[in-house]
C-alpha cells in the first residue's frame, strides 16, 4: 500500500490485541516499517510480549509516560539502535475510573490533572524527549474522540483532556514546523477497548452508530491503521496540525 521499508516507528500504548495503536504498528509492520514499543506496567508486559514476537521487533521498553526518567531512558535505548525516528504513534489515554460516568462538575482535582498529565501533556513530554532523534519529514499522531468536541455525558474530564490535546496538537505543529516535523491527530469512532471499558456506554453509542452514521457500521482498528498510514507517511507531507475524523462519518450527523 504504501512504502515504508525500513522507516524507523516508535508506538506507545499498546495494551493488548484490541488497542488502537497495536492495529496501527501491525500496519506499519506489513508496509515494512521497523518497530520499537513501549508499555507500562508488568500485566502489560505479558501481553505485549508476544506481540513483539509477533510484529518482529525485540525494542520493547517500558516506559511511563508520567516519568520523565522513563522518557529519557526510552529514548536514550532506542538511539543505541536508531539513529532517527520517522514516526511516533501516541496513543495513550487514562482518567481514574471514580472520576468518569459522574456528574462533571463532580470531577476531583487529583482526577482532573491526572487526565491531563497522562492524556496530554505526554504527547509534548514525548516529543521533547525525542527531539534529538527527530529529522524532517519526522511524523507523530495521537488519537482523539468527538467527546472533545461535543458533550458526550460518560466521557466527562476525558472530553476536556482531548480538547487540550486537540489544541496541543496545533501548538506542537507550529512549535515542531521550523524542523519540518508534522504533528496531527485522528479522532477515531468508539471501540471497545481495555481504556474504552472504564467508559460508560460504548455498545449504546455503537447502536446509534450503526443506525445513524453515514456509513451505517461502526469502525474497525485497520479503518484507523490506513489513515495513520496516510498521516504518517509522506502521502501527507503538507498536512500537519490537523484533526481526521475515522467514525464512519458520525460527527457530521446533527441527530
Ligand atoms: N477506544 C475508543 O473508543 C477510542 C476512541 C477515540 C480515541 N481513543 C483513544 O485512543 C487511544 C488508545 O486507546 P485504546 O482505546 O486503544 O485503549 P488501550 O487501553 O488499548 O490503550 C491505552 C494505552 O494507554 C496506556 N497508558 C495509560 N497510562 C499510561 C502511562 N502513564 N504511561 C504509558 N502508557 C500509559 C495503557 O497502558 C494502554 O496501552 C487513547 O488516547 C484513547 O483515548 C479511543
């Protein structure tokens, strides 16, 4: 599909087989990219483990994102082996469950900038630790949800932390410009996931889905992998700062 023998894709967050991001390093795998992984935590690790295996990579660390010492040395493992990175896949999201299906304004501090920590400022906290690796024409992506945009009443302090990231996403674009490097976002449909499960309501928002988007059928992980192809490849060299829906067209319905 697209040619990417030999580029050189860091890919945080994948947890397991349903995640975003391990649809998007499979892609990558099959366009002959070369992948390093990151995870957290040792329950992931079992399960990430022979994902590794099987998308051939044996860069596989452990880094929380949280942990400026864990970027560094993440950074620091995969430029002994590396001498650039072409792509970043951000695909990283938390809130504390006590903190998500309750009133909004309930929402706790500690659960507020938790959010905000993990969910958005990781993706600055990760190009920051990168930027030595970083070249031009050097792409990274996050993931976002309508749920920034419109109020979708479960999502709560996660809809504020993806209206940051959005904005982050267009302030990383101007400030990573000058080094011809292209930061953009997609905003993906809802999947079940293991993040999306602290989520109320996702096989609800599934039916409707189904009933009303355009193209009637909720999305799959390779809907998202090929637009992560397309934004990190250099099919899209003159876009950066920018935002794709993948819902099957849902977020232009008014009802
Ligand atoms: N599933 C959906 O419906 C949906 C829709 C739109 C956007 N998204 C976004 O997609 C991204 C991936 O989520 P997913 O649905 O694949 O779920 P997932 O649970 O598979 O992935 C989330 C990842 O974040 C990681 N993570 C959490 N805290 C971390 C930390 N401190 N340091 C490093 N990693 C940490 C988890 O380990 C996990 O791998 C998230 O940003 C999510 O908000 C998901």
């Amino acid at each position: 599909m697209i040619d990417m023998k030999g580029k050189k894709a860091l890919v945080l967050g994948i947890a397991n087989k349903h995640s975003i991001a391990y649809g998007i390093a499979k892609a990558l795998k099959e366009q002959g990219a070369d992948l390093a992984l990151s995870y957290v935590g040792a329950p992931i690790l079992k399960r990430i483990k022979p994902i590794a295996e099987e998308l051939e990579t044996d860069m596989l660390f452990e880094c929380d994102v949280t942990k400026e010492n864990d970027l560094k040395h993440l950074m620091g493992e995969i430029s002994k082996q590396w001498e650039q990175i072409d792509y970043i896949v951000h695909s990283i999201a938390f809130a504390p469950r006590s903190d998500l299906n309750i009133p909004f304004h309930e929402t706790s501090r500690h659960g507020f900038l938790t959010a905000m920590d993990i969910s958005v400022y990781s993706l600055l906290a990760v190009i920051r630790a990168a930027q030595s690796l970083l070249v031009p024409g050097s792409s990274v992506i996050t993931l976002t949800y309508y749920g920034a945009q419109k109020v979708v009443p479960s999502y709560g302090v996660m809809g504020i932390a993806k209206a940051a990231l959005e904005a982050s996403v267009r302030y990383l674009a101007h400030s990573m410009g000058e080094k011809g490097v292209r930061v953009n976002a997609i905003s993906a449909g809802p999947m079940k996931t293991l993040s999306s499960s602290a989520i109320g309501g996702i096989s609800q928002a599934q039916r409707r889905i189904e009933k009303g988007a355009p193209l009637a059928r909720n999305i799959e992980q390779e809907d998202i992998a090929k637009t992560a192809l397309y934004l990190l490849s250099d099919l899209a060299s003159g876009v950066t700062g920018d935002l794709i829906f993948v819902d099957a067209g849902m977020s232009v319905m008014a009802y």
